[in-house]
C-alpha cells in the first residue's frame, strides 16, 4: 500500500470544494486506498488556515467542520512526528512547506501530494516522488488496473 503525505492544501480544497479533485484524494483515503501520513505541525496549519476568517466567510466553513476534519486525521490517519531537522533549509523561499518534507521523511512516505509550487518544482525529495492532485489521481486508478 502507498505511504502518503498530503500537503495542507489539499485537506483545506477538499473542505471548500466537496465534488473537487482535492475531494476524490480523500475519499480514496477513505476507502483505505493509501496509507495516509501526517503530523501535528500540519494538523495545525490546516486549522489555523481554515480558521482565516476571509476563508469561514467565504465557504460557510464552520467549527464544527474543522473539528470533524481534524478529528477524522487524528483518528484515522497515521500520525508521526514530522520534525525530522534533516530537511531544514529544503526549501528557502518558502521554509513553512518543510513540514510537509519532514512529515515525508518521519513516514518513509512513497510520494507526496500538493497544490504548492515550492514542493512540485522539487519534483522529488530523498527518493520520495511530489506529485500533482491529478497526477495522484492517476496514479491510484493505474494501481487498481495493475
């Protein structure tokens, strides 16, 4: 089974856009399609991103729908550390996405799935392959035919 890390942009698109790619990723977590892999430091950027009041306004996001979310990763999904130091100074421009790479590598994750250029531009990190949404997409239903 895939070893999976989704970055904070994807679980935050998967909330604001139900029918959405973003969406189906989870669903196919849901149906145990992947392992799923996350940590506290992005378990807190999901809420704090989702707690942006411009972001409650605009999509009707309540707290009770951040609260299932996070209940859901902290229930079902596989949490590790994700304070792996190794990964410091990854990514210069933009030092916050370096706790979807120490998640990765605190996990032994396969590929990790985001929406941020920082990370797709990579391409790759320690032998873990990023990838797009849809290229995840495509992926997973290329595994169900093999």
């Amino acid at each position: 089974m895939l070893r999976v890390v989704l970055d904070t942009n994807i679980f935050v698109s998967s909330l604001l856009v139900k029918e959405g790619v973003p969406a189906r990723v989870l669903d196919a977590w849901r149906d145990r399609q992947y392992a799923l892999f996350i940590s506290p430091p992005i378990i807190g950027e999901i809420r704090s991103t989702l707690d942006y009041p411009r972001i409650r306004n605009k999509y009707n996001i309540t707290e009770s729908d951040i609260d299932q979310l996070i209940t859901l990763l902290e229930h079902d999904a596989l949490i590790v550390p994700g304070d792996d130091p190794s990964v410091s100074g990854s990514i210069p421009e933009d030092p916050a996405d370096e706790a979807v790479l120490a998640c990765a590598m605190d996990a032994r994750a396969d590929l990790i799935v985001s929406r941020d250029r920082h990370l797709l531009e990579l391409e790759e990190y320690q032998g873990i392959s990023i990838h797009t949404v849809r290229d995840f997409l495509e992926i997973m239903e290329s595994e169900d035919h093999a």
